[in-house]
C-alpha cells in the first residue's frame, strides 16, 4: 500500500515537470497523475502547448 502511495506521488512530479517543460497545464496533468497514475505519463508527453492570450 505505501509502495503504490510513493509511485502515485512520483506519477504527480514527473507529469507536473513534463507539463511545465512542454508549456502545458502544469497543474492539470499533476492532477491527472493524481487521477491515472502512471497511465497519465504517456497523455503528458502529448500533451499541447497551453495558448497565451495577447
């Protein structure tokens, strides 16, 4: 149970990063890591660039 609740942590940081790297949303894609786990790693990498408003 606490080696699922550290791997569900880590899924967190690293689509958190590869969101941010990628100029996604940062926060939903940790949440979705949160949400899915380490099947939300793969959706990150895909994930698109969030559009600025100017």
């Amino acid at each position: 149970m606490f080696l699922l609740l550290i791997l569900n942590i880590i899924c967190i940081f690293i689509c958190f990063y590869i969101a941010k790297y990628r100029h996604a949303q940062s926060y939903y894609w940790a949440f979705m890591g949160a949400l899915l786990g380490p099947l939300a790693i793969p959706f990150a990498f895909l994930s698109k660039p969030e559009l600025k408003k100017t």
